[in-house]
C-alpha cells in the first residue's frame, strides 16, 4: 500500500514551554484549516472506521474529517453537532490517546501516528463560533410547545449533555448549580491553560441558546429540596460529580501550606486567584510545592503552582510513569515545564515548622508488589527509605468521593459500595422512578467524555419515560 | 437577584441587612449559613442566617467589617443587590428540649448564637443568655436575644455595661448560683469559643461551638475549611460548622485562620486606595 501522507501526526503550535509556565493562556495553539486539511488528508476513510467505536459518544469520525478534507468547516460542525454538545472541551481534554486514536486504522500501520481526531474536532468547534454562532443559534431555537419537564441537577458534562440533548428533543430543561457558575469541574477544576474559560462559556453559551435554563446558587437538598423537584418536573437527572476531595489523613494534614487539589484549584479556576488581587480570592505563592498523586489533577496543580512562580515543584507518585494514570500529553507538558518526578515514592509525615505552617514533607520508597483488584501492581514502602523535601506547599491529588450534600438529604436513593449512586450503566435508571443519574456520581471520578456518554443515554431513556408515562392508556 | 431590603447600623462597623432570598428562607433552620459574592471579582464568603421571614421571603445577615469583601458590602444600599448567595448551607443546630440551655455569645458571633436562641426557646427551653463585648456598644443584638430569653446576662470587658469582666466569668456565676445547665453554646470570636470549651470542661457541661473556619464554596467541595474534631478531619461547611467544643483542635483552628493574613491585608489595602478615606476608619 502506497500510503503518500504523514507518518507523524500534522504538528502543531504550542506556546513554548519557558513562555507558557508563566501565564495561564492555552498551552497548545490548535490547527489552522489549512493544517487541519492536511491532517484529514491522513485519514483513509478505512471501511471498519474502529475508531467510531473507541469514542464514548460514537462521534461519526471518518464523517467530520471528510468534511473538512473537502474544507466544508459547516459540514464538519453539524456531524459533529449531532453527537456532542460539548466538541471544544472534549477536543482539547479527552484522554484521546486510549480512546479514538488508539484504535486508528493509520495509527496501526508500523511506524505510523493514528489521526489526530481530537485536534481536528477541536479545530471544527473553534471554527464554528469563530464564524457561525449567531446562525447556529436561531437555527436550533425550538418552538414553545414543550413534551414535558425535566431538572439536572449540576452543570457540569453529564448534565449538560443530557440538558442538550433534550432540549433538542422539545423538552424544557432547568439545570441548578450549587455553585455561583456552571461547566462543573470544567469550570472550578481544569485549568485555563488546558480548557480557556471562554471556550466553556461559549459552549455553556451555545446550549442556553438551545432554550436550557441554568439558575446557579441552587444547593438541591438545601435550597430546593428533591421532594419538590419530583412535585415540580416530569423527570430528574442527578449529575452532582465525585466532588469531595479525600485526604490521606497523615501527621499534619490540616498544617497552614497542606491543600487539596480541589481548593488550590478552585482558588485559581472558578475564583481566579491567579489574577489576585484584581479578583479577591487569594492563593497562596509558594517557592518549593511538592504534589501527591499521578492523575490529570496532580498534572493540572503542579503545573499551577510552576505557572504561580514556584521554583521547584516536584510530583510524588507511589507507582512509575507506567501506571501514570493522566493523559501522557499531559504529562509531557509537565516535564517540558521543568516539573519534577518522583517515582515509587509516598509521603508519609507533613512536618510543623513550629508556627503551623509546613515546612517539608517526609516521604517513603515504595517498590511494587502483587497486582491488587484493579491489577495494577500494588506499592509497598521500602522499610528505612525515608528521605525529606523542603516544601512550604504540599498539594494532594489522591482522588474524589461522592459528594454527599445531595445524597445525604434524599435516603430513598439506592447507593453502591463506594457511596456513588446505583443507575443502569445504559439508561441512568435509579431506584427511584423518575430519577436519573449519570458522570462521576456513578462511576466515581472518571473522564468528560464518560460524564457525556452517561448524557446521552439518559436524555434517550428519559424520553422514552416521560412518552410512557403521558402514552393515553 | 438578592435585593437588600433594609439596612441598619447596629454598632461601630456592623451592620444588619435583610434580603430577598425567597427559597432560602423558606429552608433555613437555626444553625445555618450562607455563601454570598458580592460582584464578579468578588470573593466567596460565609455569613450566617441571624433570620429569616418565609412568608416575606426574606433572610437577615448580621456582619462586621473586617476586611475588603466586608467593607465592600457595608456600601451596599437599600435596593442594591448581592450578585450571589447561596444556602442555607451547614449541618442545622440540634434543637430540642434539653431543659435548661446555657447560651453565650460575644461579638458578631451573636448574631449566629441568636436563630438557635430563638429556636431553642420556642422547643421549650429553658433560655439564659450570657452576651459579652470589648464594651457597651459592641454588645449586639440585645432586645432581639432578650425576647427569647428567660434571664440574659450582658458582659464587659470595660465594666460600661453588666458584669465587668468576661464570658467565662459569667458561665461560672450561673453555675454557681445553682442553675442546672443541660446543654450549652459559645459562639464567638474563636478566643472566647476555646476558653467556653475549657470553662464548660470544668463546669462539666456538654457544650457546641460554631466553627467559622475560612470557606470557599460552603458544599464540601474543596477542603479548605476543613477542621480536626475528635482527631478526625471534619469538614466544617456540611459536617458543621457546629461541633462539640470539647473535642475541637483549638490550636490548629485558630492557625488555619491566619493562613491568608498578608493577602487580607493586600486586599483591603488595595481596596482602601481605590474608594478612599471610608466610614469604618
Ligand atoms: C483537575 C481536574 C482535571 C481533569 N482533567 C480531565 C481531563 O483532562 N480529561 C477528562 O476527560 N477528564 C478530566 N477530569 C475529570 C472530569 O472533569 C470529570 O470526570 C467530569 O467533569 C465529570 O462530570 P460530571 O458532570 O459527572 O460532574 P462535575 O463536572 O463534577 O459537575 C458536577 C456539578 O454538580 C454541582 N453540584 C454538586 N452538588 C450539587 C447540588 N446538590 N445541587 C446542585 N448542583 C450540585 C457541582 O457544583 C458541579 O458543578 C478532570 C478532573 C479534575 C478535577
Ligand atoms: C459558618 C460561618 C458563619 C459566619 N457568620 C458570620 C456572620 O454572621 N457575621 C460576620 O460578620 N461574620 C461571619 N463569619 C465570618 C465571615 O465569613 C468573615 O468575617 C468574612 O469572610 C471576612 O471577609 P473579608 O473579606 O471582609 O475579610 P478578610 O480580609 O477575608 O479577613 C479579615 C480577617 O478576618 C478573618 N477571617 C477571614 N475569614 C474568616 C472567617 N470565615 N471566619 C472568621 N474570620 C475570618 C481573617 O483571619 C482576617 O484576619 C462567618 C464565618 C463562617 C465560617
Ligand atoms: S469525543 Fe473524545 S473520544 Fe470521541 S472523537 Fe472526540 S476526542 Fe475522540
Ligand atoms: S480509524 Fe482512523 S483512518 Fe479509519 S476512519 Fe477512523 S480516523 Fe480515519
Ligand atoms: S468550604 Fe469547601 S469544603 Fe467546606
């Protein structure tokens, strides 16, 4: 086979790596059409299109990267527009790697890099409202005659999806949001140098369009109660995210400098602590951060604390950068950004510089022993292996528990093992009819396009519900 | 939008507003909290329901200023809105007939011990109050504490009003005098709240506290406001924020509330420089 493209992927623009550690604009620069051309030119439109199967949401791959081989950019849009509420975000933030592009027919071929599908479906979104907004907008506005009711409770992927997608379905939808702002974790958790927040307002702005409602500062449990939301709607999605953080629990968690990566993220997402003190929210500048965990949020933290002015920062990880679980872009970023690795290492003590405040933090070797359940090798420290960072920040990044803010006032609700609400993995079906459930409150802490994909096939279920349930008898 | 409906200078640098927060005052029960932003860059902070109207769909919050979000809100008027509020957040205060309840309160932190007054009151209490303040001023809140009492004692430091002297002082004259206490609350400045805690050891009363730890989103979201309790991490915004004052981290609480000094300090700085010589100097 006579194969006259690329074997890399097209390349694209990043800002360099000693420029970009120092402010929060968007690390990579994305594709120019022209480049975006050329790279759905390495696509062979292959007859069994695998990587339509390794997408959450089984976008019509090989159907949008035409479009734009043919530069028809409002073509590729609107396939995209039928599978996704949200191509910007997942574009820039979905673990593409292990889901489209690793089942590439191109990536197969020896010494051939898969189609670079995320970036072209980021090009395709960020087209669309540079040039199209308004239009798409009037487009889409439906009529007043609405099939029903139906409440999200969270604004982040998952409920944004299913918001979407039965507002397109003549539904009227209202999401609540505890918080003073909507996007979920795509707003308070991902940083603006991975997902710019204009790009999620665009987005959130895009399904507002749709006619969705989004009333912020609404704690369900607290401020409305579930009781009256099934009263008032049809039908309700919980989609409320993992989004407790949890501490390893060690000698000095609670010492002035220690954080979770949830409130050291907060601080500089939702409330821009990183502008402060033109926003007035402070974060706090630190010269040696050491990060506990390998995930996405370690990442995201560690490469904040570097953009906050930071000397060294270092990332703790009880396992190696075979098991890393964040994206390997992600992590190639990290290190380009001068942050530091160390493997097979667990903290273990936060040590009081006698006022309060860390002042280094006491770690463990680890090496690896007997897969455990998930059957990934499990770490066991190294007897008298402890060594010693000087730190005045520790950020940890070990992980989300549900959220119980919710849960904790609506007992009817069937809960699993870990504390995540029971659903059909298909429908989102609860033990409650009526009530739906989907993202990291079922699944613990997971992916966007997961939250998504959860979305979809709620909206789909919740349809039919509500048709069965008004169907004359 | 959350209009403020009226406004009232209660003391130096404290104020007493009401506003429209129709579906939280429908909610709210004593013992619980808001989270409010005043403007798009503005910061999240706690403030405690002192009241609620359900049928005029209203909340009362009762603040001292302190810093830059505070003094912002004291030039708020009549007819202006705060950009957010959200609640009614926390763990509401256990209420029920104890018999007789010791109840102390010093500074802002009346505002916050009167709902569970009231509350407490009304479930058939028994009701004495102990209020202390620097001085005669700063003792907020007096005929509304008093209405729901059946003794209320006032302290201060100065001798300008009541006893001279401080709360703890008084905790051991009611006990002394004979009263039977059944429970007790101490919610104030985090001094008073920890010397409570130590007065109510050897008094042997069972006593609650509210913690007003440093808070972000008030939902149990981000950690910050977390506290050690029993020696377990609790989090004060949804575990909270009262708790049983014996087995509070004193110490490290009172720490945790320092960690943003410098950038307080900043922040009202920059603040002062924009607007000007203010009415809280
Ligand atoms: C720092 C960080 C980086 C990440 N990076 C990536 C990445 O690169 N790629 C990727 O695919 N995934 C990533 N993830 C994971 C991904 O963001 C989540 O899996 C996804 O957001 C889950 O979506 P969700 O809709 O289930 O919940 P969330 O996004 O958590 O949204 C839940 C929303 O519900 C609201 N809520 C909670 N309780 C209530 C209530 N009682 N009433 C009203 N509202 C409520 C919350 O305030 C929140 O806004 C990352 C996560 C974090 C924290
Ligand atoms: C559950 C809860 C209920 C509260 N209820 C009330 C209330 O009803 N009325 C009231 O006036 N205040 C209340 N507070 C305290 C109030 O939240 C703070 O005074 C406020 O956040 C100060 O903000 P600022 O920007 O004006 O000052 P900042 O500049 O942020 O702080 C100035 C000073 O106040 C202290 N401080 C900051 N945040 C807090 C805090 N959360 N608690 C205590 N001290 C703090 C700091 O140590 C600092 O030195 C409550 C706090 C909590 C947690
Ligand atoms: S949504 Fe994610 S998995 Fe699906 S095509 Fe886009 S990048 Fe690939
Ligand atoms: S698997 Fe690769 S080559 Fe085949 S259709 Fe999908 S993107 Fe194109
Ligand atoms: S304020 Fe964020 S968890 Fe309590």
């Amino acid at each position: 086979m006579a194969l006259d493209f690329s074997k890399e992927k097209t390349p694209i623009k990043e800002q360099e790596p000693k420029v970009r550690s120092k402010n929060f604009e968007e690390v990579c620069l994305g594709y120019t059409v022209e480049e975006g051309i050329l790279e759905a030119g390495r696509c062979i439109d292959c007859k069994t299109k695998p990587c339509v199967a390794g997408c959450p949401v089984a976008i019509d791959i090989p159907g949008f990267i035409k479009c734009i081989k043919n530069n028809d950019m409002p073509g590729a849009a609107a396939i995209l527009d039928e599978y996704t509420n949200l191509p910007a975000v997942c574009g820039r933030v979905c673990p593409q790697e292990t889901q489209c592009e690793e089942l590439c027919t191109v990536g197969k071929i020896k010494g051939f890099e898969p189609v670079a599908i995320g970036k072209l479906e980021r090009l395709v979104a960020d087209w669309k409202y540079a040039n199209t907004k308004k239009e798409v907008a009037k487009k889409s506005k439906k009529s007043d005659v609405k099939m029903g009711k139906v409440a999200v409770i969270g604004s982040g992927p998952a409920g944004l999806t299913v918001a979407g997608d039965l507002a397109k379905l003549g539904y009227e939808v209202k999401i609540y949001e505890a918080l003073h702002a909507a996007g979920g974790v795509l707003t308070y958790g991902i940083p603006e140098f991975r997902l710019p927040m204009k790009i999620v307002e665009m987005e959130i702005g895009a399904m507002k369009d749709l006619g969705i409602d989004i009333e912020c500062n609404v704690v369900v449990g607290k401020t409305i109660t579930m009781q009256e939301i099934m009263q008032e709607f049809d039908a309700c999605f919980i989609a409320v995210g993992a989004g407790t953080p949890l501490f390893q629990g060690i000698t000095g968690t609670n010492l002035n400098g220690v954080y979770s990566a949830s409130e050291y993220l907060t601080r500089i997402n939702l409330m821009h602590g990183y502008k402060f003190p033109e926003y007035d929210t402070p974060v706090i500048k630190s010269k040696n951060v050491v990060v506990i965990g390998g995930g996405n949020v370690a990442m995201d933290a560690a490469r904040c604390a570097k953009r906050l002015g930071a000397k060294n920062v270092t990332i703790v990880y009880r396992r190696t950068l075979k098991e890393l679980p964040a994206r390997i872009e992600e992590y190639h970023h990290a290190v380009e950004e001068d942050i530091n690795f160390n493997w097979l290492t667990n903290p273990i003590e936060y040590v009081n510089d006698g006022k309060g405040q860390l002042c280094a933090v006491k770690c463990i070797k680890m090496e690896l022993g007997e897969p455990d359940d998930s059957g990934r090798r499990r770490p066991v420290p190294i007897e008298g292996s402890e060594f010693t960072f000087d730190a005045d920040c520790a950020i940890e990044a070990i992980g989300q528990a549900s959220n119980k803010i919710l849960l904790d006032t609506f007992p009817e609700l069937k809960l699993n093992k870990w504390g995540n609400i029971e659903a059909d993995p298909e429908t989102g079906e609860t033990s409650v009819p009526g009530i739906f459930a989907g993202g990291d409150i079922v699944t613990g802490a997971a992916t966007v396009i997961l939250a998504m994909g959860a979305g979809k096939g709620a909206a789909v279920a919740i349809d039919s519900y509500i048709k069965n349930r008004y169907k004359p008898k | 939008m959350f209009t403020i409906v009226s406004k009232k200078n209660i003391a130096p640098q404290e104020f007493d507003i009401w506003v429209e927060a129709p579906r939280i005052a429908k909610h709210t029960k004593a013992g619980q909290f808001v989270v409010i932003r005043i403007d798009e860059c503005g910061e999240r902070i706690p403030l405690t329901i002192a009241d609620n109207d359900e049928k005029k769909g209203l909340i009362r919050l009762i603040f001292q200023v302190i810093g830059n979000t505070t003094a912002k809100m004291s030039t708020l008027e009549v007819g202006d809105s705060i950009l957010d509020i959200s609640g009614p957040l926390g763990t509401p205060s256990e209420i029920k007939n104890y018999g007789t309840v010791l109840m102390v309160g010093g500074g802002v932190g009346i505002a916050a011990l009167y709902p569970i007054i009231k509350a407490l009151k009304l479930a058939g209490n028994k009701v004495i109050t102990i209020l202390g303040g620097r001085t005669s001023d700063l003792v907020i809140m007096k005929e509304d504490c008093a209405e729901y009492s059946d003794e209320l004692i006032i302290t201060t430091d100065d001798g300008s009003e009541g006893m001279k002297g401080v709360v703890t002082g008084a905790m051991e004259m009611v006990v002394e005098k004979g009263e039977e206490i059944d429970h007790c609350w101490c919610i104030g400045p985090s001094i008073m709240m920890k010397y409570g805690a130590i007065t109510a050891k050897k008094l042997n009363l069972p006593i609650f506290v509210s913690l007003n730890s440093l808070m972000i989103d008030g939902t149990g979201m981000c950690g910050c406001c977390r506290v050690t309790v029993d020696n377990k991490i609790r989090f004060a915004c949804v575990d909270g924020p009262e708790f049983d004052g014996l087995k509070v981290d004193w110490d490290e609480f009172m720490s945790r509330l320092t960690q943003y000094k410098k950038e307080e300090k900043a922040s009202m700085k920059k603040y002062e420089t924009e607007v000007g010589e203010q009415p809280w100097h």
